[in-house]
C-alpha cells in the first residue's frame, strides 16, 4: 500500500469563516485523532491531499512542526456539487498495530455468459496491520453459474488479512438473463403485421 508524506500546519482559527477561507487558499481543515491523544486540528495542501486520496486506504505521514504523525483516512467531506475536498478526519495508527478497514473487491475470471454480473457489494471489510492494508482483494468468479452467488466467505485473504465482514454478504450476484423481451417481441411483431395488412374488399351482391 502506498504512504505519503504531507506537511500539515496547525489551525488557530475556527468556524465556518475560517473553514471558507482556508478552502479559498487551497487548504482544507483537518483533525488528527485517536489512541488517547489530544485531538490536533490542522490544514492541509488540497491538491497534495487530492492526489493521495486516490488511492484506497492511502497512509498519510502528516509532519506537524518537525514531528510526523501516522494517520489513515477515517471521514472524507467533500462539497456535494463540487466534489472539492472541505474536511478530513484522520486516526492515529502505529506501525504493527491492526486496524479494521474496507477494501475494494475486483472480480477476476469468466463467468457464465448466460448471466449479468451483478456487483453487490464492492468492498470488504477486513482486519490487517495498519501498513500492510490490501489496495484490493480478487474473488474469482471463474464457473459461476446464472442465478448463484458469491459471498465475502469466497474471497482469498492473503496472510495476516482477517475477515471482519459476515461470511454470507453477498459480493457480486449472477442474473439470469430475462426472456421476457424474447418472448413479447414475437407477438408485437405479429400484431404490427396484422395491422399493416389491407382490409379485404367487401363481396358485390349479385
């Protein structure tokens, strides 16, 4: 997984005309919490922080007046319209210690071509040491037959990854195709043909 250094700069103003103003400068406000300690409210560089988000999981070395904090992602705010960035939570992790986070699912292999994939559930969540977190997880679909399923229990978790997640969430459903369309469009098509078709010409009386 990736880990990004970025450098943060403490707040000292509050509000949300600070919060404007920071965000008008190309900052966004942030808070590093967790294990007890001192919640520190920061910015940091947008477009620095924009980038690193592009990646799932990313871990942040935050650098806070000489010192570097740790940190994992935990809440993300962005403007519903602009999607720009307007706040950030960040938790404290150590080095070794386990954290419990979502990680993506990519479906690998051929699956039954009679059937629609149906992904319902895109990520995982999983157990592992805060700097060995997965960018993704495989679940092969190799085989899988219309109208069957596979669940978060399918997917391989490499070594020191845990399941967090029920064993039975479905992942990702195979549809089986509808004939409904196959079936409707014959008749249509009949109907279509008998309306085209001339009226027959009324008999003459002899």
């Amino acid at each position: 997984m990736a880990e990004i250094t970025i450098n943060g700069v403490v707040r000292t103003e509050f509000g949300k005309g600070a919060s404007r103003r920071a965000r008008r400068d190309g900052l966004v406000p942030a808070v590093i919490y967790g294990h007890g300690e001192k919640p520190q409210h920061i910015t940091l560089p947008a477009r620095e922080l924009g980038v690193a988000l592009k990646q799932s999981n990313v871990l942040l070395d935050i650098v806070i007046d000489g010192k570097t904090e740790l940190t994992l992602p935990k809440a993300i705010v962005r403007h519903p319209l602009k999607q720009i960035l307007e706040h950030i939570d960040l938790v404290l992790v150590r080095r070794g210690e386990k954290v419990v986070v979502s990680v993506p699912i990519h479906a690998v292999g051929e699956h039954d071509r009679d059937g629609v994939l149906e992904h319902v559930n895109n990520t995982i969540d999983v157990r592992v040491e805060a700097t060995a977190i997965p960018n993704f997880l495989e679940l092969n679909i190799t085989g899988l037959a219309a109208g069957t399923s596979l669940y978060a229990g399918d997917v391989v978790l490499p070594a020191g990854v845990e399941l967090e997640s029920d064993v039975k969430m479905i992942v990702v459903h195979l549809s089986e195709r509808s004939t409904a369309v196959e079936e409707v469009a014959p008749v249509a098509a009949a109907a279509d043909a008998s309306a085209a078709a001339p009226a027959a010409a009324p008999e003459t009386e002899k």
